[in-house]
C-alpha cells in the first residue's frame, strides 16, 4: 500500500494551508504587503510549474519562457491601451497568442536538441524583446501602465486583493492539478519516455515530435497565464518583463524546488522570491548577532549570497528542495 | 557612399568585439563542454580592472595591461574554485550555476565600486580621425580596435593551430580521456583554457569601454550575442567564430543605420526610428534560427576543420 504521510506530502499540505490562510492573517493584522507578495509568488509559480513540465519532465530546456509572460502580459495590456478591457476577449487572446507563438517556436527548435535548444529557444525569446522594445505607441523601453484591470463583468471583481489573492491560487491549483493528471497519462508517460531515450520511443512507434510540441505548446499557453495574471497584478508592463535574466528566474524555480516533481516548482518559486525578501533581513540579523550591530549596507548586497548559493545547490543538492524533504530515495 | 565604408568599419568593430568574447567562449565550449553564462561578467571586469588602474596609474596602456593580468588571474581563481565542479555535468546544471555567478559578480562588483558606473578616457592623441580612404574619416581609436584583434585574432591561431598547447587544447576538444590518458596534465590545461577566455573576454571589455560606459550588467545582453555567434559559427570553431563575429557585427550595425530608414519610407518617421534596432536585432536571431535549423552544427562545424 502506498504511504501517503511522507515528509514530503506532510511539507505541501503545510504549504498549502499557509498559502490559504495567508489573506485571513493579513486581514488579522493589517499587513497586505504579504497579500501582494504572495500573489506574486503564486503567480510566478505557475510558470515555473509550466516550465517544469517541458524541462523536468520532457527534458526540453528551454531558455527563453519569460517571453510567453511578456506575451501574455502585452496582450492585456495593449488590448486595455486600446480600450477592450472585457477579460472575456483579453484573456482568451493571450492564451491562444501564447499557444500559437509556442507552436512556432516548437515546431522549429524542437529540431534540435541539447545546448542548441537552450540557444535557440532563447534566441526568439529575445526577437520577442526586442520587438516590445521597439513598441512605441504601447510605451516602448519603459513599458506602460495598464489603467484597469480585466473586467469579468458582474463575475468577479480583479480590482479587490483577496479576492484576486484567491483567483491566483485557484489558478496554480488547477494548473498544478492539470499538469499532475497529464504527467500521469499515457501521453505523460510518453513525454517522459523520450526524455529518457527518445530513439527507443520512436522505435516503438511513437512520433515523439508531436507528443512534445504538444507538450511544448500547453506549458507556452500556461505560461502565457501566468503572464495575463503578472499584468494584472502589477498593473504595468515592460520588456523586463521577458529580459532573458527572467527566463533564467524561472529555472532557478523549477531546480530549486526539485525538477521533475510537479509541485517542486511551487515550492522553489516560493523559496527563491521569499528568500529575495527575507535575506537582507536575514543579514542584518547575522551581523548584530556577530558585531553586535546591524550593518545596514550589508542588507544591500543580499544577491552576494544568493548566486553562490545556487551554485552550491547545483554542485551539492541536485535534487533541489524537495529532494531534500524526500530524503535520499531520491535519485 | 562613405558613409556606407564608415558603417562597414563600424560594423567590424563591432564584430571584432563579438569575436573576442565568442572566441574564448567558444574554446571553453567546444574543449570542456561548459556553457558559461558568467563569460560576460568577466567581460564587466575586465573593463572594471581597467578603468581602475588607468586612473591608479595615469597611463591608458599601463592600465590595460595590469587589466589583462588581473583578469587572467580572476579567470583562473574562478575555475579551480567554481568551475571545475561544473566539468562534466549537464547543460542545465552549467546555466544554473553559471547564473549564480552572473548574479555574485553583479553585486561584487557593485560592492567594490559602487552603483554609479565608471569611464575611460582615451590618450589625446588617440581622439583624432584618420583618413582611411579619400574622403573619408575615421576615429583613430576605433581603427586601433580593429586592428589590434586582428592581432589578436592571428596569434589565437597561431596559438591553436601552430603549438604544441595548442595541439593539446585541440586533442583535448575531440577525445578528453585519450588527452587524459596520455598524461597530459587535463585539469591544468581546462584552467589555462578558462583563464585564456577570461583574458579575452576581459580584453573585449576593456577596449569597448573608452566607447561605452563602465557599468553593471554591460556584459549581459553581448553575452547572448556572443553566444549567438558561436552557434552561427559551429561550437567549438574559433575560425568560425571569427567569421560569424564579422558576420553578426556588420548586420546588427548595417540594420541599425539603414532599416530605420527603410521603415520610414513605408510607415511614419517615429515608427522607424523606433522599430529599426528592433528589427535588425530580430535580423541576427532570425539568421541564428535559420542555421539551426538548416545547418545545426554551425556554419563551420570544428570537427571539419
């Protein structure tokens, strides 16, 4: 019989209860930067999520999926510029542009294999920059303050933060739980066998191509989710948005939390942006604890600590966060 | 028509830059298998070296030089401590790691000389133009820049081609183990490799940073340019390199000047002053994709050399 109370399981119920409880501690003590904090967490998770699916499952590294967030964002954004604000229209476009930018990209770089993958895919990552960036009317460079959020009409106000809190959360979920079903599935287990040998998956009669293009196009599409929500969120777009150091992000996400786990990209998303909040402070702590006070320039230069770490964890705990919990019996 | 020679110059020292930096990157690629995203960070301090010691020193090439060296010694420090773990691993693995880096250099270099960003200042005597051809002037320093990689460039492969590390550097690249076999001192070897492309690369951003300016992040988006150079030019091909290097120079400065010009004519006048560095930056990905995927290997696959 399966054992269900591992540390592991233990760990994301905990995670979970946290991520559902955040909006009533917030609404205790008046704090709502956690509120904003943890939407953005939540929402770069599901694009870690999205990412995981095609590099820890698929094997596809790609190196340029902040664009699908910059394309779901200019989508609403330049859509509300020119005065639909109706997320009906909004968001079913982002999505299908999302859809339709990964078939291309797929289709040509999924030719290709290993460094030249990674290359390629953020080759056009940066054609996508480079074309916000020259983007005029739609702010340019400096990217452009979205006035409205989308409107649901009567259905669901985005404007109000726990609200919108819940939204995302029940996004990730969904996609969490979509990406669970699908990585079960026959066409899964397919993806996942030509990760691990794709000659041999062809060889019994498989067209491999298809099955990861697909693959490819439904973690574009999430993503591009991701990006409509970060949009909304922010209320701003910029090329930064996909700057192709984001799409580095998104990895260091998907391998801190543990790759080819489908919840690992949830908890290194979580890690990484609170360990982004909390090590300057965590620094400061650690100086008056030595020195006997804090060094409040010390506070400035938390990423100091933060690359070396990931190379650490590179080096030394491949099995990201969750392996840790898991213990060894992971590979 | 001059003003098409002044841009083919412009162009190649463009590309002359790319090749310094893909050149190093390409050897560290094609002979350990690394993908090394914190190339461009040694790029920001070789020009951070240098901008350092011009001013210690009051001499432009005094300071290049003491530049050169600590960043050769930075380049090797940085492999035996960070690198070599990295050998033989997959190619996430090196993105991931080497992207710990690129943020650790960031911030370091941040620390150390602070956020404002740094300037050269050329000698005198080299802010003067030169006529190249009837008619035609060009700032001497640029021209010294193309003709001392040049330089550069030969004894690369006079280095590569013609020496005994150099035969070694290329055995290393096709058969590691039978090098390593043979007894000859690998780890070494990857550490001189390392240190070399640091040195190049540190190089690269010395001599651009008169030009520019001196400051953090500088060797980011050159650094996906480099890359995208060495996967035009074949991995591991430094005669590739060179060539793809002239190849994306004179594109990405050619699509700069004329295409906005271009998009006037057929749309308004902002919208091609604004769309011109979008497109021509799209012109060298659009380049990159069609070899990739009409030619894989590279325009100048090393195995075939």
């Amino acid at each position: 019989m399966k054992v269900w109370l591992t540390p592991r399981n233990a760990f994301v119920v905990a995670l979970l209860a946290v991520l559902a409880l955040l909006p009533v501690y917030s609404a205790l003590t008046g704090n709502t930067f956690m509120v904003t904090l943890f939407t953005r967490i939540i929402i770069l998770a599901i694009a870690a999520v999205s990412l995981n699916l095609i590099m820890g499952f698929g094997g596809m590294v790609s190196f340029g999926h902040a664009a699908y967030l910059g394309i779901g964002g200019y989508v609403v954004g330049i859509l509300a510029k020119e005065g639909i604000d109706t997320g009906f229209i909004q968001w079913p476009a982002a999505l299908v542009l999302s859809g339709l930018f990964a078939l291309g990209v797929g289709a040509l770089s999924l030719r290709t294999r290993g460094v030249y993958f990674i290359m390629i895919t953020l080759a056009f990552a940066q054609m996508v920059y480079y074309i916000a960036n020259g983007l005029d009317r739609y702010g340019g460079d400096d990217g452009l303050t979205i006035q409205r959020r989308s409107d649901f009409g009567g259905l669901i106000n985005l404007s109000n933060r726990t609200v919108y809190y819940y939204l995302c959360l029940a996004l990730l979920l969904a996609t969490v739980y979509f990406v669970w079903r699908m990585v079960k599935s026959r066409f899964g287990l397919v993806i996942q066998g030509s990760r691990s040998n794709d000659r041999r998956m062809r060889a019994i009669g498989f067209s491999t191509f298809r099955y990861k293009l697909t693959c490819f196009v439904i973690a574009g599409v999430l993503c591009g989710l991701s990006g409509v929500l970060l949009a909304n969120h922010t209320n701003f777009i910029s090329p930064a948005l996909m700057h192709w150091t984001r799409s580095g992000d998104l990895i260091v996400m998907a391998v801190l939390g543990g790759m080819g786990t489908v919840f690992g990209p949830v908890i290194g998303a979580v890690a990484l942006l609170v360990l982004e909040e909390t090590l300057p402070h965590l620094i400061g702590f650690v100086s008056y604890v030595l020195i006997g006070k804090e060094v409040v320039a010390a506070k400035e230069y938390w990423q100091l600590i933060l690359g070396p770490m990931l190379l650490l964890i590179v080096i030394y705990a491949r099995g990201g966060i969750e392996g840790l919990i898991a213990g060894s019996r992971r590979g | 028509m001059l003003y098409l020679i002044e841009q083919c110059l412009n162009g190649m020292q463009l590309g002359m830059l790319l090749f310094l930096l893909a050149a190093g990157l390409t050897l560290i690629f094609g002979i350990m298998d690394l993908v090394n995203l914190a190339h461009g960070s040694l790029y920001m301090l070789g020009a951070y070296f240098a901008a350092t010691f011009v001013e210690l020193t009051d001499s432009f090439l005094a300071g290049i030089g003491l530049g050169l060296g600590a960043t050769l010694v930075a380049g090797i420090v940085l492999e035996m401590i960070a690198i070599r773990p990295l050998y033989g691993r997959d190619h996430l693995d090196h993105v991931l790691g080497t992207f710990g880096l690129l943020i650790f250099f960031n911030e370091f270099v941040r620390l150390i000389w602070g956020p404002a960003g740094l300037t050269i200042s050329l000698p005198s005597q080299m802010l003067t133009a030169v006529q190249v051809l009837p008619g035609v002037y060009y700032p001497l320093y640029r021209l010294v820049i193309i003709l001392t990689t040049l330089v550069v460039a030969l004894l690369l492969y006079i280095l590569v081609m013609r020496t005994r590390i150099g035969m070694l550097i290329r055995a290393g690249a096709s058969n590691r183990e039978m090098v390593g076999a043979l007894g000859v001192n690998i780890k070494l070897l990857y550490t001189l490799v390392f240190g070399l492309g640091a040195a190049l690369a540190g190089f690269a951003g010395m001599i651009q940073a008169p030009l520019a300016f001196v400051q953090i992040g500088m060797g980011e988006n050159i650094l996906i340019l480099a890359f995208v150079v060495i996967i035009i030019g074949g991995i591991g091909s430094i005669r590739g390199a060179f060539v793809a290097a002239i190849i994306v120079g004179l594109i990405d400065t050619m699509g700069r000047v004329f295409l906005p010009d271009l998009v006037r004519h057929f749309l308004s006048y902002s919208a091609g002053s604004s769309a011109g560095p979008a497109l021509s930056s799209m012109l060298i990905y659009t380049l990159m994709a069609l070899v990739l995927i009409f030619r894989p290997e590279g325009l100048f696959p090393a195995s075939s050399k």
